[in-house]
C-alpha cells in the first residue's frame, strides 16, 4: 500500500505555514500499528473526560474545559517514567523550532455581494450585514462555529454559523439605519419578529401600535 496522498490546498497552506513535513502512515491492517501511541493517547482523553458525555452551554466553555483538562494532564505520570510529561516536554520544548509570528487563519474566505435586503449569502445560508453595505462586496471569514464579516480589514459584522441548509439569520442591529428611516416598518419587520420569538426583545402596545419595550442596539427607544 502507497503512503501517497493528495493534498488539499488549506492543508499545504497550513503545513507551508508551520514549516512542517507531512508523512502518512500506510492504510488497512499493515499500518495499522503506525499510530498506536497517537490512538492510544486519545482513547486515554476520551475515557477520562469524555465518559460520561460532559455537559457545556456552548463550544467556547467545551473548549476552555479541554483546555482545562489538558493542562492538568500534563502533571501525569505515564507508566513506570520517573518524570511527569510537562516535565518531558520542559526538556524537549529549547529543541523546537519556534513558532511562526502571525496566527494560521483557519476559516474559509469568501467575498460575497450585498443584496439589496442587506443579506450576504454564505454557502447556503444566509445573514444580515449593516444596510450602507448593500451593493457592495464584503470579505467573510467562515470558521466551524461562526463567521465574521469584514470590509477591508473592519469588522462589521458577527454571526453563530447556521448549520442546516437554507438557514436565515437576521440581526436587529444591522436594519437600524434603514428603520429610523422608515418607522412604520417596525410592526411587521422580519428581523423584529424573528428577535421577539428568540426572546431578545419583549414587545409591548402603545397608542401608536406595536413597539419594542427593550431596544438597546441603538441606545434609544424606537420613536426617539
């Protein structure tokens, strides 16, 4: 069996980046016991911090209880080694080669249009971005849990990826500008009514219909 691969384009950018080589085991049974070491460290971690199915509000607290718990095993012992492995790494770390200056961007880069709903189109969802946007082309950098919208190098937009298809996201914040300019469009606005059945805003009756009790993305009230 060949150790031959093709190579993806991100994954020679990230190994051109580190400046490292790339070697792969072979496949089936005859390399099976290549990465025995690697598998067993990792049914090792799953069985200590994974058995049972650890609970998380969100991704960014699973990752900082990894983290956690990575740390923490550095100060193990493996087997009958007189030394823990933070210690087996303090003296193998001065042999490496030092990490590269600036960060590896990992998302995956796109440069749609605004369309004249002030929505982008992300592979197959869709998302707001401010209303001066439309027409124009914005830079977004799509990472696995959320995607962030640039122009040129300004943030001007973040959003929670949408994971199933044809997904529709809309944010408040982003038709405020189109809003104060047209208020009678507050009773039946989509991003609104999508914001009240999230719970973000809590809706109330005035005499002049409908209005949002809590707006505080533009710190003012509608009607101010």
């Amino acid at each position: 069996m060949s150790r031959a691969r093709v190579e993806t384009d991100r994954w020679i950018a990230f190994r051109s980046h580190f400046n490292i080589e790339s070697f792969y085991c072979r496949p089936g049974i005859e390399g099976a016991h290549e990465e025995g070491g690697v598998g067993g460290m990792i049914g090792c971690f799953r069985r200590n911090h994974f058995t049972p199915v650890p609970e998380a509000d969100s991704l960014a607290e699973l990752n900082e209880m990894v983290e956690q718990w990575d740390l923490h095993d550095g100060h193990r012992r493996t087997g009958s080694r007189p030394r823990t492995v933070d210690e087996y790494f303090a003296v193998e770390q001065p042999l490496l080669m030092p990490l590269p200056q600036e960060p590896f961007e990992t998302g995956r880069l796109f440069t749609p249009r605004v369309d004249r709903y002030s929505q982008i189109n992300v592979r197959t969802n869709r998302c707001p971005v401010p209303t001066r946007f439309i027409g124009k082309r914005v830079r977004v950098v799509l990472h696995a849990s959320h995607l962030v919208v640039y122009d040129r190098n300004v943030e001007v937009a973040r959003h929670e990826r949408l994971i199933a298809k044809g997904g529709l996201r809309l944010d408040p914040d982003h038709y405020l500008e189109a809003l104060i300019r047209k208020p009678g469009a507050f009773p039946g606005a989509t991003p609104l009514e999508q914001a009240r059945s999230a719970g973000k805003f809590t809706p109330s009756t005035t005499p002049g219909g409908p209005r949002l009790a809590r707006f505080t993305a533009s710190g003012t009230a509608p009607g101010r």
